[in-house]
C-alpha cells in the first residue's frame, strides 16, 4: 500500500489511525492508537511515516462510518503549541494593507514593508536565511477543533472571520531534533475587526480557536495547492472564493518559515507538537463580509482528500477577568 495520508478516528469508544492511499482507500494502522505514537515508533525506527503506516496497514476503514478526529493531537494539550506567519502569500499584503492604510497618511504600511521584505528576501538560496517574516502565537492544543465542531469567539470578540491556510505539523523528539510529520489545511480563525481598530492588536486578534481538517498529509507539499473557501448562512452560499498556497504561490520558502519558528530554543522542547499556520491571501473580510453566529465556514484543497467545515458561535460573557490577592 502506498500511503499518501493519516487521519485519526473514533469509532464505538475505541481510536484509531488510519492510512489513506491516492485512491482514497483507508486502512487502519495496527498497533498504534495516534499520530503521534506512530511518529514515535517511525523515529525509534529510523524510518518514515508512510513506510511505518504502510507495513502495518490492515483492515479497510470506512471513514463515513467513524468519527473524524483532528489529524494530531496530544494527550495533554499544554504540549501543542500553535503558531502562524502572515504575509507570506503573494497578494496578501493588499486586504492588510488597506486595514492600515488610513493611518499611514499616504506611506507605505508596516504590513507592506513586511510584505515587501519576504517579497526581496523571502526565499534564500539553500543553507541561507532568508527575510523574517511576521510572526504570532494562537494558543495551545485546548484550541483546535475538529471538522463539525464549532468555532466559537469570544464574548469580547468583535469578529471571527475565517482564514483558510496550509499548517506544518511538527513534532520534536527526545534527541531535540524537530521532525516535520505533515501538512493540514485548516481554518486560522481571526479577529479582523480588532486587529483593523490598531495593528498593535494583531496579538489580540489572533488569541482565538483554530480548526484543522482531519487529514495529515505525509513528504513534501505541492508547489501549488488550490482550495477553495466559503461561507453558508441558512445553508445559502453567501460568499466564495478560490485560494492559492504552497511555495509557488508565496513570498517565502516553507524552510524560511520553519527556520524562523524553530531558530528559538524554546519550540525545541522535547515531546512537544507544533502546528504551524503558513498564511494566506485570500479573506472575506477584504470583501466586506460580516460573518454572524450560525454561519458556516467550508474549505477544501486539492491536495487534500477531506474537507473541513465549522458552524461560528459566540461564548457566553465572563465578565471583568478578576485576580485575587494572596
């Protein structure tokens, strides 16, 4: 069997890997109930991902019978770290740029310097480095969500609109040495309207869920990955748009973007998994969308077998966070 993708899964109480193949066909992976257990087993081995799934690939899996789970998971989420660059995509630099442009009384924006940096300097020769790109933390693994479940803003959140983006899937053995298990495609999930009021709440808005569709896809990523992104309110399509990823379609080198996360000694911690979110160039939100509670985000990419969609919802107010004095 030649294997092409993981996805974790659940079926009667009981969870599962299994393999996909180009033609779809799924296998559980004997002996190994996660991802990340078999990305364990495949470096205690010296061997790869697909080789390990496919030698102990066995009964055929229905996938429409079974829940899909998130493509990696921890069984302590603290050890997950989510992260993201932006401005990586060719045209991205436009919807940021107009967020700002207001403020920069006809100069060129801090996002379009940025941009513009990756653009000169974003793709090194090999054993270079290259441009820093623009960087943010999402939280840790308590913010990823599945396929079907909901994305849900805070009550203080003045928007949650989508980002569908490419995510690296990482995770650092116990020698310190990171190991890239995948690629996922997910839902980045941002606060637009708050980072809009002042770039300095970039950081602000990106504190919120992410969603990962439930397919890990092993080696190397296409030059060009095409998906398309949606948005469904009373199961009516009220805006779509196409989005391009991958390196042909990027200011920066996916090895650029990994040398700048993992250069900090601190995301070499052993025994942790890093999702890291690319970017992207594609936002309804630079069409004038105002997404609402109950709408659904739809994404799929065609590097990918399985799509993702996550309905929006709003948490319930916390009131004034409170710190007690000991």
């Amino acid at each position: 069997m030649s294997v092409r993708s993981l996805v974790q899964f659940a079926q009667d109480g009981t969870r599962g890997v299994a393999a996909l193949s180009a033609d779809g066909t799924a296998r559980r992976v004997d002996g190994v109930t996660t991802t990340l257990e078999l990305a364990g087993k495949a470096i205690a081995q010296g061997t790869t991902l697909a080789g390990l799934a496919a030698a102990q690939a066995g009964e055929v899996v229905d996938l429409s019978a079974v829940t899909l789970l998130l493509p990696i998971d921890h069984a302590d989420p603290a050890y997950v770290q989510v992260a993201g660059t932006g401005l990586t995509h060719l045209g991205s630099a436009e919807g940021r740029d107009k967020m700002h442009k207001a403020a920069s009384a006809g100069q060129a924006t801090d996002s379009m310097r940025m941009f513009l940096m990756g653009l000169e300097g974003g793709k090194p020769a090999e054993g270079a480095v290259g441009a820093q790109p623009e960087w943010f933390y999402k939280g840790d693994g308590s913010i990823l969500r599945a396929s079907g479940e909901a994305l849900t803003m805070p009550a203080f959140a003045e928007d949650g609109g989508e980002e569908p983006e490419i995510a690296g899937v990482y995770h650092v053995g116990q020698d310190g040495k990171v190991y890239r298990l995948g690629y996922a495609f997910g839902n980045e999930f941002s606060d637009h309207v708050t980072e809009r009021q002042n770039y300095l709440w970039l950081a602000h808005s990106k504190l919120r869920q992410a969603a990962l569709a439930p397919e890990l896809l092993l080696g190397e990523l296409p030059a060009s990955v095409q998906g398309t992104s949606r948005i469904r309110r009373d199961g009516v399509v009220i805006w779509e748009k196409p989005f391009l990823s991958g390196e042909a379609n990027m200011s920066h080198t996916l090895a650029n973007l990994e040398h700048h996360h993992f250069k900090y000694g601190l995301f070499r911690r052993p025994g942790f998994v890093h999702i890291h979110f690319f970017g992207t160039g594609t936002l309804s939100c630079a069409d004038g969308v105002e997404t609402q509670p109950g709408d659904v985000f739809e994404i799929s990419a065609d590097a990918f077998t399985l799509p993702l969609a996550n309905p929006l919802a709003r948490a319930d107010d916390e009131g004034l966070a409170r710190v007690a004095v000991l």
